[in-house]
C-alpha cells in the first residue's frame, strides 16, 4: 500500500489544483478566449499544451474516462485557442487514441465489428449533423450546452453502476436478423463468456443522440457508448468498452472530416494533444496499479464538473 | 492465443489494416508538424502568424490567416504548413481506409446485411469527406 502513496498525493494535488484553478480563475481563461496572446511566444503554447494533455493522458487512463471528453473542457479554459480548434483538436485526440487502440481488441475478439457497424453507421449520419450545427451555433451557445453536456456527463459517471455480465435471456429480432452475438475469452474468469443483445432498437436511437453530441462537441462519446452497450444493450463489460473505442473512431472520423471542410483544424493545436495524450496514456496504463484509482476517479468527476460549471459561467458572460 | 479464435477474418484483417494504417498516420502526424514547425520546408504561413489569431473562430481565422482546409492544399505538397494538414487528413482517412478492404471480404462471405453496411457507412465517410454538405473545397 505505500508504494500508492507517492504517485497518489501527487496525482490528488494535481487534480485539486485544477479544480481550484478552473472554479476560482474565470476571467483569466475568458480574457484569452477575446485577445490574441501576442505576449506569450507560440512553442511556449506549444510545450504548455503537449505536457497538459501528458498529463491529461495519465489522469484519464487513471479515472477511467476517455481523453477526448477531458480535452475539450479544460483545454478550452486554459488555452488561448478559439473552441472551434478546441473541438476540432478534441475530435483527433479521440480518433487517434482509437485507432491505436482498437487494432489489438479486435484481435482478441473483444471488440465486435458486426456490433459496431450496426450502430456507427446511424451514429456517424448524426456526428456528422451534430458537427454542422456545433460549428454554426454562435459561442455563447456552445458554451452553454458544452458546459451543461459536460454536468451531465459528471452525473452519469458518478451514478451509472456498470454490470460486468448482463444476463440475456432472449435477444430482440433485430439482433438476430444482424447476427449480432458474440464470445469471447474472459482473464479475470479464465474462459469462455458468449453474449447477446436485447433493446437494439432502442440502442440505434440512443447512438443517433450520442453520435450529435460528440461531433457538436468534438467529444470523443466512450462515456455514452458504454453504459448504452452495457446497460441498455445488456453486452458484458469488457465487450462494451472494446467496442465502444470501434465505433468511436468512426464516429469521430466523419465528425473530424467536417471540422477539417470548416478551417475547424490546426495541425499547431492537435499534433501536440495527441502526441502528448498518447504518450500520458501509455504511462497513465503503467501507474494504473500503482495509485487508488476509485479515488483518482472521483477526482476526475469533480474535474469534469468543474470544466464543465465553468463552461457554464463563460457560456453566462461571467 | 486462445482469444483470437473469436475474432472471424474479416474483423482479424480490419485488425491488421488498422494497425498498419494507424501507426503509419501517427507516425506521419508527428513528422510532418516537426518539418512545419522546424521550417525543414517554406511555408505559406509560420506558427507565429497561426499564434497571433488562434483565438478567432475558424470562419475569421481563415479570412485572416491562408492556411490550407478541406481539398484545397492538394496541389501544394512542397510547403511544411500543408504536409502538416495533410498528414492529419490521412490519419482522418485510415477509418475509411480499413472499412473499404473488408468489403470483399464480407462479399465473398456472402454476407449481404453487413455488405451493405459497410458500403454504406463507406459512402457515409466518403460523403463527409468531400466537403459537400459543409460546405467544402
């Protein structure tokens, strides 16, 4: 237990401090969102933005949350960048962390493809619209509704209590005219686990609202695919999270493809999130036995309900 | 290697094409923001310049600041700016890329549902892709 101490006070410490500076340093944010930051050379932007989202990494492989709905929030009030390449920068940050994860958890079969491709071709359609109206709405709006996304999303993370293996008696017509069932090889149980689904109609019209979140947002959309697999499709845990990263990289491919036709893209801004969010992850992945992770969690909540009342306030004019 | 007895060949070759295809995008994405930001190649705008108006929405920054969006950096390759945007234009094509290899797959296997949906989730990116409804180059 002591070798948790150190990596946890440090990573507590961490959090509060951005808590505290998101709650209790408004103006400061908000001044950089109006004015150029001529006084600040721009690769000072550049390292500042590489070693947050390092960091940013490491807390969300931590918190169990995916980088992406971390990004847009505190990067938004931190940085002097417009929320247009904020969203923009949100959206590559998700894909990329999809497409390197997804390659293994296909292969192991614990990602499913027939799953995936039958509710991101609906989600993506939506991304696509969410990512037309996101970037038409004036600021003041996309602050709003970010900020209130955001809370909510804190909700479900605090409330949502996942179920490892749901229990599906009977799947719906639906899922058996798309063949979508499964098995896969369970470590933690050591064999076999085959699973099905119920609800699939119910789950298409959740992926349509999920898909226009993320691309109005550029949030990558992991903490709404998986409590939709899992509770309400009733797909075991493992399943869920596997292949909610599938979906979201197509998802996030046809919201990306938007944000690039709008100028909603700088290289400057998304090259050092995603270098610096991958390589946080990859330590955040090494430290994950090495620190409490309910508590880095609970942090990781109190974070994104800060970002997000924050949010709020700018979307308010205060 | 128990567990990849549950992945079937379309979903172990979609596997493979991604992991192929992704780590050659990520590789692409940090080489060509290095030549940008190291000015390895001339460049139409420097990050000094992008620096002073990041702070404007994306339809005034474009007005004020030449930076490549869309299509429209195709015919210059040669400049560091637009090899950094075109890197990141592949990495958002590697989706597309891997979908499109599994559909003769799925038509080999007959399997007519899922043909169709892969064709047309394809067409789906494709159409996001051109610009059309938002607008694009």
């Amino acid at each position: 237990m002591n070798q948790k101490v150190f990596p946890a006070t440090g990573t507590f410490f961490l959090l509060t401090m951005l808590v505290w500076l998101l709650l209790f340093f408004p103006t400061a944010a908000s001044a950089a969102q109006s004015q150029p930051a001529v006084q600040t050379a721009w690769w000072v932007w550049e390292i500042a933005l590489f070693v947050f989202c390092f960091f940013l990494g490491i807390v969300a492989v931590i918190g169990g949350v995916g980088g992406g709905v971390l990004f847009v929030p505190i990067v938004s009030s931190f940085f002097p960048f417009h929320i247009d390449f904020v969203r923009g920068a949100g959206l590559l940050v998700a894909l990329s962390g999809a497409l390197s994860a997804g390659s293994p958890l296909l292969k192991k079969g614990l990602a499913n493809l027939k799953l995936a491709l039958s509710m991101a071709l609906i989600a993506s359609i939506s991304s696509i619209g969410g990512a037309m109206v996101g970037l038409a709405m004036p600021e003041n709006v996309v602050q709003l509704s970010l900020g209130a996304t955001i809370l909510g999303i804190s909700v479900i993370m605090l409330l949502s209590k996942n179920s490892a293996y749901p229990d599906i008696s009977e799947p719906d017509t639906l899922s058996k005219i798309l063949h979508i069932y499964g098995i896969y090889y369970d470590e933690q149980l050591q064999k076999d686990v085959s699973w099905q689904i119920h609800r699939t109609p119910i789950g298409l019209l959740l992926f349509i609202v999920i898909g226009f979140m993320a691309g109005m947002f550029g949030l990558g959309a992991g903490w709404a695919n998986v409590p939709v697999f899992n509770l309400v499709l009733g797909v075991p845990l493992r399943v869920s999270v596997a292949t909610s990263i599938f979906v979201l990289s197509v998802n996030d491919t046809a919201a990306a493809w938007v944000y690039l036709h709008k100028g909603a893209v700088l290289p400057l801004i998304a090259v050092p999130s995603i270098a610096g969010m991958m390589l946080g992850t990859k330590i955040g992945a090494r430290l994950l036995t090495k620190v409490h992770t309910r508590v880095v969690r609970r942090l990781v909540i109190a974070l994104l309900a800060a970002a997000g009342l924050r949010a709020l306030l700018k979307g308010f004019g205060i | 290697m128990k567990e990849q007895l549950h992945a079937s060949r379309v979903q172990l070759t979609y596997a493979t094409v991604l992991s192929w295809t992704s780590t050659l995008g990520i590789i692409f994405v940090v080489a060509g923001y290095l030549v940008y930001v190291f000015q390895l190649l001339p460049a139409a705008v420097t990050p000094a310049e992008i620096a002073m108006q990041w702070h404007l929405r994306a339809s005034e920054f474009h007005k004020a600041v030449p930076v490549p969006s869309g299509w429209d950096w195709v015919s210059q390759l040669g400049r560091g700016d637009v090899l950094s945007y075109a890197s990141v234009v592949y990495l958002s094509s590697v989706t597309m890329i891997c979908l499109a290899v599994i559909i003769p797959l799925f038509i080999k296997e007959k399997d007519r549902i899922y043909t169709i949906i892969t064709i047309l989730q394809v067409l789906v990116l494709v159409f996001a892709a051109t610009g059309i409804i938002s607008g694009g180059h």
